[in-house]
C-alpha cells in the first residue's frame, strides 16, 4: 500500500457499541486494501471509543477521532472529507455490512468509467443479527448520460444509498456537502448527479441494518432530524419548520445554478424543479415515497459475503 492511500473511508460514529466492531471488520477484511479508515467518535457515552481504539492499535489504516461535543451527524460527516488524504471517499455507517469485494468493485468501476463520479451497489436490508429479509430494486435513473435526466430521477423517484457509494473526492468537495435542514440527505445525492452519471454494481454488496436506534427511526419529527444533523437546529426560533424547510427549497436552486450545466442544461433542470414543487404544493408533499421498492427475495449469504461476522472486540 502506498503511503498516501487510494481510496479514505470516513466512518462517523456515535454510541454505535452494538455493531460498530463487526462493521469495521466487515471493512478491514476488503480484498481492495489501499485505503485508510478515518473513525470519527462524536463524542459517544458507551464503549464505543474503547472498541475503536483498540482497532486502531490493531490496524495501520485506522485513524481514529474523538469530538470534544456533538457535533450533530452532518458536521460529523463532514469532518470525515476534511482527514481524508484519498482521491476516491466513501462515507461508512457504524452499523452497516459490506461484502468483502464491495470496495474493489467499486474502485474498478471508477476506473474503467471516467465519467462515473460515484459508484455503489444494490442494497439489501438486514435485521440486527444481520439477516436479510429485504432485497432492494433500484429504480433511479442515476447513470443516464444526461444531468437534467438524472437530475429530474432523484426528484421523483426513491431507492438507493448513494450517499454510502464511492465518490471522486474532488467532485463531492464541490458540493455543499452535508447539511442539517430537511431532507439533506437528498440534496447532496442530487448535485452529486449534476456533475456526473453514477455506476451501481449489479449484485448485493451493501447490506444496510434495520434497528430501533436508527437515526432515522429514533428521530422521527422533521425538527428531530434536523437537530441530530446539527444540534443547533433545535432552537425553533432560530430555524422554525418554514426556514428548514425553505432552505431544502433552496439547496435546489443553487446547484443548478453553480453545477458544471450548459445554458440550455440549466434551464431544464429549473423546469423540472418547477414542476416538481408544483405537483408537491398540490399534494402537500414534499417529496416522493421513500420506502425501498422490496424485489422477490434473493438468496444473499451475508456470513459468506462478509468478513468477521459476528465480531465482538472485547
């Protein structure tokens, strides 16, 4: 392995004792190796330090951090970008499975499409011992040669954990990364798509768990997210519903006038946006569906496809 690595995987972390050692050893047992594994610890009140320190000392490739505070999950995420040294970033989940050849797949994908700017897999869903009981389709229209064709996809459809995919660093610098208002978990997957087309590996690599204390299920209300995004984000006086809201809204509207987009492009895209908060102002939605569309159940071995399953460090 070089000394700078290929590839930096940014692994945000908080209270994450349950899983997090079986998902970090889920990344050490990659066949691709040429990366480093960048734990940032926000600020966690069980055990989780303790395991992930003790991996450190294990493993070259971690690099292990602690916050001072919470920070809230989107400064956390954002501080995994700011360590990595690689050209090609991942953003891993503490409670997630990945396929051993997940990352090499992925890698060769980017390099045989130049194009590509973030390349994943299909997801199939996991309970807490890491059974599937769910496999994903994947409906988005994400590797369309067109921006305005990709763009108008990730407004009206839903499916796929593009933001667990592999990106071209130097492209997801030119975002505005994460951020705390509602549904910012969309917008950067669709300025990402502004910049390029995306590669889903055809196959079951990713393996996302389903627990009562995901973040999504244990916060609920749209002041509730966006306060775990960032903390600040609880004062309702600073930022009422209409703000976090609004500036959904507007996290549109500016990367398609910042985004790499001919004229003609541009103007597409502003159509489509258009008619898209136009169809949600009508239904009182803002968005699409966004429970997975479940496919006929494959057979997915994940203790074949994963390593260390079942991993308790102690």
């Amino acid at each position: 392995m070089s000394t700078v690595p290929r590839l930096s995987v940014g692994l945000p972390v908080y209270n994450g004792s349950s899983y997090v050692a079986e998902s970090i050893e889920a990344l050490l047992g990659q066949t691709f190796e040429d990366f480093e594994l960048i734990i940032s610890d926000n600020a966690s009140t069980d055990d989780t330090g303790d395991v992930c320190r003790r991996y450190e000392k294990m493993d070259s490739r971690i690099r292990y951090f602690r916050q001072p505070r919470n920070v809230g999950l989107a400064p956390n995420h954002n501080f995994c970008v700011e360590q990595a040294r690689g050209e090609l970033f991942k953003w891993a989940a503490g409670d997630d499975l990945y396929a051993r050849d997940l990352l090499e797949r992925c890698v060769a994908a980017l390099d045989e499409n130049p194009q590509v700017v973030l390349a994943h897999s299909w997801t199939a869903m996991v309970d807490g011992d890491g059974k599937v009981f769910q496999a994903n389709a994947y409906p988005l229209a994400t590797s369309a040669p067109r921006a305005p064709d990709r763009f108008r996809s990730l407004l009206n459809d839903s499916g796929g954990d593009d933001d667990g995919g592999i990106m071209r660093k130097e492209v997801l610098l030119r975002t505005a990364m994460k951020e705390s208002y509602h549904h910012a978990d969309r917008t950067i997957i669709a300025e990402l798509a502004l910049h390029g087309p995306f590669y889903q590996v055809p196959d079951w690599l990713y393996f996302r768990r389903d627990h009562p204390d995901r973040a999504e299920r244990a916060h609920p209300s749209v002041r509730a997210r966006c306060a775990n995004m960032d903390p600040r984000r609880a004062n309702r006086w600073r930022n009422p519903a209409p703000r976090l809201i609004g500036e959904y809204i507007w996290a549109y509207l500016r990367m398609i006038r910042r985004a790499p987009l001919t004229p003609a492009e541009r103007r597409e895209c502003y159509r489509y946006l258009a008619q898209w908060m136009t169809r949600r102002a009508r239904s009182h939605e803002l968005v699409a569906a966004t429970s997975p569309v479940a496919l006929e159940q494959p057979v997915i071995d994940v203790d074949a496809m994963v390593a260390g399953r079942g991993a308790r460090l102690t």
